[in-house]
C-alpha cells in the first residue's frame, strides 16, 4: 500500500493510520507495519495506532523519531506493509510462564528495549512479568550485562576506579555531593552517574544541577574525570545504560521496584564506567525499599554475590533511614548543607557522619586504609579543606562557578513555619510524607522548593516552636504544600493530637440518635 506522509509533532516512535487503512491491511493497534522510502532505500518497523478523524484515509502518520530515522518529508510517498513481531514477545512470554530466560534471551529483549523496537507496553510486560517470576541471579547477571553491551561504556587506563550508590528511600539522602569530593581529593577516580528525582523531591543530578549542568556525553564524563578526579552527572545524558532509563519509566506507574531489575540498573551503571570497587548504601527503616535489617543483608549479598560475578570488589552498608539525611530536603536547601558541611561546618551529624562511613568503605576497599580506618581518613579529608577545593573543581569542570558558597544559595522566597501546638518530644518522622509535602511545594522541578526541619527525633519542643519550615517558589505551591502538610502530620510530637473522630447527631423531637 502506498500512503502519503503528514508529519505529527510528537517526540515518540510510532506510526498513525486512519481505521479503514489499517483495516485494508489488516493491523489492529500495537501490531507492527514496514515503512519504506522509494527515494533512499531506507526502511523501519513500528508499531500503529488508529485514528477516523486526525488522519485523512489515503495519509500516514510520521512520528518525530520515525521522520528522523528515515528522513521522511512532508507529503512524501511511502510504501506500508505488515511488518512481522518482534521475536522478544515470544521470550518475554516465557517469563510470564515463569520459565527462566537464558543470556540470548535477555540480550534480544534488552537489545528490542535500546532500539524503540517494543512498545512501552510491551516493556511493561518485561517489568510486571519479571516482577511476580523474580529473576535469578544468573538473570540478573545477564541483564546487567546487556544492559552495558548495549550503551556506552568507560575505560580508565588507571586506578582503581571508584563509585557509590544508594538504593534511595531516604529523603535529604546528599551523601553523594560529600562522597564524591572526598574521594577525588584522595587520589582516587569517581565518575559518579547519579539519577533524576522520579517519586522522591531530588535526585543527586537534581541537586547537582542548581550549581553547575550535568548533561555530558559519556567521552566528556571520562575526560572530566581524568582532570579532577571526579564528577558528579545526570547518567540519563551520556547513554550508559540506556535500557535502563527506558525500564524505569514503565516501572514508574506502579511504584514497582523489582528487586533484580533494580540490582541489574545499578550495577550496570558501576561496571560500564569501568568501576573496580564500590561502596553500596541500603537504608533500613518503615519508612524505606528495605524494612529490615534481615531483608537487608539478604540484597546485600545479592550485590556483592554479582559483583563478585562481574569482577567487582562490592560491599553494603546498612544505614538508618528511619530520618531524613540531615535537615534539609530539596534541590536548593540541600545542596546549601551540603556546601556548609564542605566549607567546615560540623554540622548536621548524620550527614557527615553517613558520608565518612560510605566513603571510609570505599577506600578501604580500594587499598587507600587499613580496615576500619576509612571512615578517620575521610573526616580528615573533609576537615583540611581538601574535599571543599575537589567539589569546587568539579563545579567548575562541568561550566559552574567555582566561587560559590553556601551562603550564597537561597530557597524559595515563599515560606510557611509549621509549630508545635503543644509541649513535647519528637517521637516520630513520617519520609514519605515529608517527600510529598517537598514535592506538593514543586521539588525537584522548582529547586527552591522543599522542606527544611528544625526538629527531628528526640527534639524537645515547647508549644509554638518550630518544627519545619516549607519553602516554595511559587505561592500557589506553598498554599497546596501547606493543606498537605496539614492533611499528613509528618512529624509526630507526643502529646499531639493525632485525629479527631467527629460525633454527628441527627436530632428529633424528645431523642437523638448518633449517625454511624
């Protein structure tokens, strides 16, 4: 069938056809047709949805992506044919049989996810199916290798090559924007590829991103590195990994979190920028991906168990996350404490003592101290002043300004101070609703956005003294950030009122009787 091209603005692969053409050659939405241009030669398959008003019969529908890969023009004649299935269907059907997928299996669905070849539909299907048939460790290895082969990789020509992660959960959780400095004024090399914000109020690149861009190539990350030491990106830019980010986003709408997916996006990341050690957060807490201490030890091994496989040396801490990181939460507020603790402040304790212990574990790892030692060599880096002047120039090498301070860094004009409305001590801080009020106030998006607490576990209050303070932008955010707060009660002061449960009487004459 020859069909004339219109062009359609939307950034995505895919291909619209009116309902009686797609009926003459027999698809249905999601079926695959072959799209060929007479004039180069070149040809692709994609996937179709139907239409009976925004296409005229006799046209064909061009995505951005489509057009750019064959260069398609405005009322061009192209030729359609039914296109046959993607033979990774067939595979990812097998794991929703429960069957296990060997290293071919995994490789042609990870190879189908990098090229646009399935749907995002079709890649939910990957993800729920390895979701309720866990994968193995033999799976989760061939997909972290697949993962690599199929994106850009790193190679230093020295090292040992470092690098850190946490599993996330925790909010205000900026160890990184510490780790990485001390590291780098160590000698060593850390080419941290850090994550956007997806549900949490701001990823490390979130973070990083107020001081300087985090945008590069994976060519750029190296030669940075080389030239400092370290860096601190946004690994969704330099195509490490690129399956990954394509998972993630079908992951997303059901807060899915698969444990070996999750392994295999991590450790992919370390081993394509060629890392030989690294140091492994796990937070344990109600509030986290991790409830217990039990459950962390088992992901522990899992991760050493795979780096072991990947000739990674890898160890785990697990760390309290029953509390935010320190006190601020948000793109400015933590990146300004995050700073201040760089400068030489010596405080909060929980930040610096988090960041000296994951970056202790990686020089021990990586032959720089004895064990047990690492964490002493860390605050001495920290408290000379070294790890400051190493941050500064990674802002620098990545195009900020290498005179900021901390003071210098303001939040969200608007601000409202919620306070204690009795006398008493913090017994309990709630993470996810602190991430929801930062959010609701327009964090990561707005960076001055976010919550600040002044009171955390323990604290002593007095009635009317502050417990947080929420920040915004924009007035409108503040005002909706306040309701939620107020609908959430984040934080727990003993002797608070926790609810009122109302006593509704409908009267008559001579009695009442309570509504229930």
């Amino acid at each position: 069938m020859r069909l004339t091209v219109r062009l359609v603005d939307i950034a995505a692969r895919g291909i619209l056809l009116h309902q009686n053409d797609a009926k003459s050659l027999g698809v249905l939405p999601g079926d695959r047709i072959m799209i060929s241009c007479p004039e180069t030669g070149k040809a692709t398959a994609d996937y179709v949805e139907t239409t009976t008003t925004l296409i005229d019969q006799g046209r064909i529908g061009v995505y951005h992506h489509t057009k750019e890969q064959l260069n398609l023009h405005e009322s061009e004649v192209v030729e359609v044919r039914v296109a046959d299935r993607p033979a990774s269907l067939d595979l990812i059907k097998k794991k929703m049989n429960g069957e296990k997928l060997s290293r071919d299996d995994i490789r042609g669905i990870v190879a189908d996810i990098v090229q646009d070849t399935l749907s995002p539909s079709e890649i939910t299907a990957f993800v729920v199916s390895s979701y309720i048939n866990q994968l193995d460790m033999d799976e989760i290895e061939s997909l972290t290798r697949a993962m690599v082969e199929t994106g850009d990789q790193i190679t230093f020509h020295a090292g040992p090559i470092v690098d850190k992660h946490s599993i996330g959960g925790v909010p205000g959780n900026k160890i990184s924007l510490i780790v990485v400095p001390i590291i780098a004024a160590s000698g060593l090399f850390i080419p941290k590829t850090s994550s956007r914000a997806i549900t949490g109020a701001g990823g490390t690149a979130d973070l990083m991103e107020v001081l300087c861009p985090v945008e590069f190539s994976a060519t750029e990350v190296q030669e940075m590195t080389m030239k400092t030491g370290g860096v601190i990106v946004w690994g969704g830019a330099t195509n490490i990994a690129p399956a990954d980010d394509k998972i993630i986003l079908q992951e997303y709408p059901f807060k899915i979190d698969q444990i070996g997916q999750m392994i295999a996006s991590v450790m992919a990341k370390k081993f394509a920028v060629g890392a030989d050690v690294v140091a492994i957060d796990i937070p344990v807490g109600k509030y986290c991906k991790v409830n217990s201490i039990e459950e962390g030890r088992k992901l522990a091994r899992q991760f050493i168990d795979l780096g072991e496989r990947l000739n990674m040396r890898v160890e785990c801490a697990l760390t309290y996350g029953d509390a935010p990181v320190g006190r601020a939460i948000g793109p400015k507020l933590e990146i300004k404490e995050a700073l201040s603790v760089l400068e030489g402040n010596d405080s909060p304790r929980s930040l610096i003592q988090k960041s000296c212990v994951i970056a202790g574990i990686a020089f021990e790892l990586a032959g720089k101290s004895n064990r047990g030692e690492g964490a002493e060599l860390a605050l001495e880096l920290l408290k000379s002043g070294k790890a400051h002047k190493k941050f500064l120039e990674i802002i620098e090498v990545q195009g900020g300004s290498p005179d900021i301070k901390s003071d210098q860094i303001n939040p969200g004009e608007h601000f409202y101070i919620v306070r204690a409305d009795s006398n008493g001590y913090v017994i309990d801080l709630n993470n996810h609703s602190l991430i929801s009020i930062a959010r609701t106030a327009g964090a990561p998006a707005d960076h001055g956005a976010g919550v600040y607490l002044h009171a955390k576990h323990g604290t002593s209050l007095s009635k009317g003294d502050p417990i947080f303070t929420i920040y915004a932008d924009r007035k409108w955010r503040l005002e909706k950030a306040i309701e939620e707060a107020r609908r959430l009660r984040p934080v727990m002061v003993e002797g608070m009122l926790i609810d009122r449960v109302p006593n509704i009487r409908e009267w008559t004459p001579g009695r009442s009787r309570t509504i229930e």
